[in-house]
C-alpha cells in the first residue's frame, strides 16, 4: 500500500470516528475494504439519519419569586415609617401620629395574620426601673391607639427597652428627642 492510500484510508477511519462519537446513535465499526487490483478504499457506509434534538431549555433570567409584603418593601411607607415620638416623660401620642396610625392600623386589620412587638423607648434620663415602666407606657399607648382601627390583641405584643436600645447617640436634646419613642417591629418574613 503506497503512502497516499495510506492517508486516505486514516483520513477516511478517523472521520467515520468522530461522526460516530457525535452521534447518539450507535454506529457500527467501519472496516476498510481493499480491492485487490486497486489499493482504493470503499465509501464508508452513510450515516443513519437521527431525529432532531430537543432544543435546550433557555434560561430567562427571571426567577419566580413572591412580591414582598408591604412592610418589608424598603419603597412602602409601612417598612419606612414606624416610630411614634413622645414628650419628655409622656406616654401620650402626639397629634401628628394620627396618620402614621392609621396607616399601620388600616394595614394590619386588613391583614390578621400579621403580627407585630410594639417596642417602648426612653431617652438616658431617669433610672433603670422608670426607664423601663415609661418604655411599656409608651408600648401600650400605641397598642390601644392601633386597637381603634380594628387591629386584635391577637395580632399586637407591647414590649419596653427602657433606654437600652437608643437610635441616637448622642447626650443632647436632639439625640433625647429621637430616643423617646415606640417602633413597630413587624416579622422579618
């Protein structure tokens, strides 16, 4: 066999390998025919049609997800806005609270599940004991003001930091201010 037959017979195997590794279907071992009088290679046997593959899944890039309950939605102003403020030594709710009230008030009667901590707050002012009484004052004013709206005991659990748990730092009256007041804590999820 001269060496150009050579060739063409490994180019002629070495292609009916890789259509064979290609393909999913099996295909059966090709073994060259010589003639006697010519060193010329038979034609590989044709390749058995397959049907088509499924296209693959495409990926749209969303994900099914649930919209996120009002209070958790950083754009809602249930999630924005949820302390109360009081005057120095008071548990009465300021006239301006009515509508940030209402609000929460509207949302959690419409949505019974849903159950909140009212956190009472004080400035550094007053003792430890006092701090604390004062913080469930506050707590439970806000309570009974939610309670107007429809919202259940059920639904609502008044709590007191006293002054442990202060949102501003400072030791000024702007920083007292800020720390007199009860927040509403809703579930995380």
């Amino acid at each position: 066999m001269n060496l150009l037959h050579r060739a063409a017979l490994s180019t002629a195997i070495a292609s009916v390998v890789l259509l064979g590794a290609c393909s999913s279907t099996p295909v059966a071992p090709v073994t060259p025919v010589m003639s006697p009088k010519a060193e010329t290679v038979a034609p590989a046997p044709k390749a058995v049609a397959e049907k088509p593959a499924a296209p693959a899944p495409t990926m749209t890039g969303s994900v099914d997800t649930k919209p996120l309950p009002p209070y958790l939605d950083p754009k809602n102003a249930l999630s924005r806005d949820r302390s109360f403020y009081f005057d120095f030594d008071k548990a009465l709710l300021k006239p301006e609270a009515t509508s940030l009230l209402e609000m929460h008030g509207k949302f959690l009667a419409a949505n019974p599940s849903v159950k909140i901590r009212v956190e009472g707050n004080t400035d550094e002012a007053g003792g430890e004991e006092y701090n604390l009484a004062l913080g469930q004052r506050r707590a439970q004013s806000v309570v009974t003001a939610l309670k107007v709206f429809g919202v259940k005991d059920s639904q609502m659990e008044a709590i007191s930091f006293g002054k442990t748990q202060p949102k501003a730092m400072g030791h000024d009256e702007a920083a007292h201010t800020q720390n007199r007041r009860a927040d509403l804590a809703y579930p995380a999820q």
